[in-house]
C-alpha cells in the first residue's frame, strides 16, 4: 500500500513539474486565475529568478487583487532584465495612489526599457499624472461628507438638487450638460466643436436665446469639457475636463471670469479627494444651504455615477500631520468625516416642496415651519418671503466676497487691485447691512407668528 501511495505522489509531483508556462497562459485567458498563478508558482520554484515567470505570476496575482505579493514579483522581474516589467508595476502603483512610486517606475521604464513610441506616450503622460498625483496626495482637503447616491450616467445632473434661485441643469444635447444662471438670461451649453465638446455660453436678448458663442479658449481645450455649473456670484465657474492638467479621464476645474479683461483666469484643479484617477464630471453648489455636490464614476459600473453631498469649508481646509496611507485613504474615500445636511434636503422625486428658503424656521422652541404656508398671520407671512429673498441675496454676496478676495490675492496689477479692493469694502459694508435686516425680520417674524398662534418668545 505504502508503495502505490509513494508512486501516485511521484505521478503527482511529475505532472505538475512536467506542467508548462503555456498551461498557465491558457488558464490565464480563461479566467482561471488561481490555476495559473499555482502552475507558475510550481515553475518558479526551479527558477525564482526568471522574469518572465514571475510576470506571469504576477498577472495572476494582480487578477485576483493580490497586489503586495503582484508587486513583488513585477519588482523581481525588472531587476531580472524584463525592463517592461516596470510599466505593469507603474500601472499598478498608479491605481492604488502610490504616486511616486509609480512614476518612479515609468521613469525607469522610458529609460531602460524600449518602448514603442505608443508605450512611451502612455508612459510619459502616467508619469505626469503620478507627479501630479503625488503633489495633491499632499494637499487633500478635509471634507465632511453628508451622503451619496447612485444615477444613471446618463441624466444624473437631475439628482443635484440645487434651488431654482442658484440655477437649472439641463440636456444640451445627447450625452451634453447646460446650466442657466437663477436669472434665467444666460446658459452654458456644452455642443460639439469638430472632434471634441466645448464650453459655449448664449444670453437672453428681447426674450430670445443668441447664437451660441465659445465660452473662452482658457477654458476650452482640444479635448472635451462638458458639465457647466456657474455659482451665484456669477463669474465662478466649475466644470469637467479632459484636456487640462489631471490625473486621467475627467477631472474638475474651476476658474473666475475677470470683467475688466473680459477673460476668465487659468482653471485650477479642485484637487483631492473630488478628483481621481476615474472620472470626476460635475460640481455644484447650494449657497443658501450650505450644500455642495460632485459627481464621479469611481467603484462604480460603466453606465453609473455616485453623487456625493458635503459641506463646503469656508476656506480650503488641508489634512495635516497624516501619514501616506492616511492620506490614500483620505483620497480614495475611504475616511472621510461625517456631517449631518444643515437642513432637511432631498435629491429630486422625493415629494421635494418647492420653497424659496432654507428648508426650516424656528418659530420658538416647540415650533418649526417648513413652508410659507405654515404661516398662520399674514404679516408674518409676507415678511418670511421677503426674509427668503434676503438669505438668498446674502448667500450671494458672500461667495462674491470670497471670489473677489481670491482674485484680489493672486492679481498683480496695481490699478485692479484697486479696483477689487474698492469692490471687496463695498460688498462688506452691503452684507453688514443685509444681515442687520434678516436680523430685524426674524425677530418681527416671530412676534407676529406666536402673537397668532397664542405663544410667547
């Protein structure tokens, strides 16, 4: 008996010795990846050394998603001589946000490698992105999400449900996003323009739309750009690229229209963690709320996006004194803070009642009202409506205030410097001014109200 288990080990033993690299590589294009990785490994084990094994082995690896141990044998393979290894590893270091890594591993791989000239322009542009990459790893902003939801990527731009007040997204064609400004006289339209789609904007003359005209050659690139959004203030503009500098796909830029130039400023990337290595199409925001949107296909299908809500900081708050992976986390989402939405905001389509104010006002300590026609006194109510025009004029103002400081801070010229410091003391004397008069109205507001239903302050 002992014999015949000793013989059916040594068949054993020889039939996975006597296993070739083209076994591996026919289970590895059926998708039988543990197979391949264990018949490689059997081959490897009479030459650890060998590049090619260990590429083979490590395809496998980075198929099943063990990537430390596809790291180690991508690494084992170039310092054997298998230079294209370093591609493979500079890839996998890319998607996993080891940036320096990764465009350490391009470096080598342009130099010591012989790349086609298609590998060296995929190669050389990964290599930009991982520099890039590795700068805003260490510039991440500290946000505090609220939730996300799941749409299709098809007309996702409909669940940002902004106020009417701040604007309206729409189609602007298939596939295209357009937004109107809350005055409703002027759109930003994103159309085909040759082999790529535009930024163009129209204005509303005589109660008709003008010809659709570029929006600026500083923000259109020979690639696309698509999902407009314009904040309150009117020359804050945020929106999707492909051609400006990014880490891939899609990512979202901002830039400020300057009216004394009649040009808008070189757009800024919005960093991380809005931007990734997927694409990151939309940004949006609800300055009267205290809300803000965007839109990304990361972790998700090709025909989906998540739309993530957060609390927008004041000013752009850095995560410090965090360690690199820390700091991975941070920008792959996978830690982040937690905020409760200062009022109660759904996504459209569910039952949203369409107000002209901050969701909610505190009557007294027992009573809240949602709507204007909460209102029992007529007084009160009349004075709640002008209350929602100034909250909305205020929430204006301020990112106007914010906008112009910005400009005012990165402006050389002395005589527009000037110019928006002059506008920066006026918008604060006028938001001095109208926060005294939402002060005054709360308070006649509140009279009136409890007068009518019986209470007191």
């Amino acid at each position: 008996m002992r014999l015949i288990i000793s013989i059916l080990a040594l068949l054993i033993a020889g039939n996975l010795i006597a296993q070739k690299p083209t076994d591996a590589s026919a289970l590895f294009d059926e998708g039988r990846f543990a197979e391949a990785a264990d018949i490689n490994r059997q081959l490897l084990k009479k030459k650890p050394k060998d590049a090619v094994l260990n590429v083979r082995l490590a395809r496998c690896l980075e198929a099943m998603g063990n990537h430390d141990e596809a790291i180690e044998h991508y690494r084992m393979a170039a310092e054997n001589g298998y230079s294209k290894a370093y591609l493979y590893l500079g890839d996998l270091y890319f998607d996993r946000y080891f940036f320096s890594e990764a465009a350490d591993a391009y470096t080598r791989w342009i130099d010591e490698g012989k790349p086609t000239p298609q590998e060296t322009l995929h190669a050389t542009e990964r290599q930009r992105q991982a520099t890039l990459g590795a700068q805003m790893l260490h510039r991440i902003e500290d946000i505090a999400l609220i939730d996300s939801t799941i749409a299709a990527k098809t007309n996702f731009f409909a669940k940002i449900a902004i106020p009417r007040e701040m604007g309206t997204f729409f189609a602007s064609n298939t596939d295209y996003v357009g937004f109107e400004s809350g005055r409703q006289d002027r759109r930003y339209l994103t159309l085909r323009n040759g082999g790529q789609t535009d930024l163009y904007h129209t204005d509303k003359l005589m109660g008709e739309w003008t010809t659709p005209t570029l929006l600026s050659n500083k923000l259109n690139t020979a690639s696309n750009e698509n999902f407009p959004f314009v904040a309150a203030d009117g020359i804050t503009i945020y929106f999707g690229s492909e051609g400006h500098d990014g880490l891939g796909g899609y990512d979202i830029f901002t830039s400020r229209y300057n009216s004394d130039t009649d040009s808008y400023l070189p757009p800024q990337n919005v960093g991380m963690p809005f931007n990734s290595t997927s694409n990151d199409y939309m940004m949006a925001f609800d300055e009267l709320n205290g809300i803000g949107w965007f839109a990304t296909d990361r972790f998700r299908a090709d025909d989906s996006v998540v739309i993530y809500r957060f609390v927008p900081n004041a000013t752009r708050l850095i995560l410090r004194d965090k360690t690199d992976d820390e700091l991975r986390d941070a920008a792959l989402l996978r830690t982040y803070r937690i905020a409760e939405a200062p009022q109660k905001i759904v996504f459209p389509g569910d039952n949203r009642h369409t107000t002209t104010h901050a969701e909610r006002f505190i009557i007294n300590d027992t009573t809240i009202y949602f709507s204007e026609n909460d209102f029992k006194n007529a007084d009160a109510r009349k004075n709640f409506v002008t209350l929602c025009a100034l909250q909305l004029q205020m929430a204006q103002k301020r990112f106007t205030l914010q906008a112009k400081r910005e400009l005012w801070a990165i402006t050389d010229a002395s005589d527009e410097r000037t110019r928006l410091a002059n506008d920066i003391l006026t918008l604060e004397k006028t938001i001095t001014i109208i926060d005294r008069q939402i002060r005054r109205y709360e308070q006649e507001i509140r009279r009136l109200e409890n007068s009518a239903i019986g209470t007191s302050n």
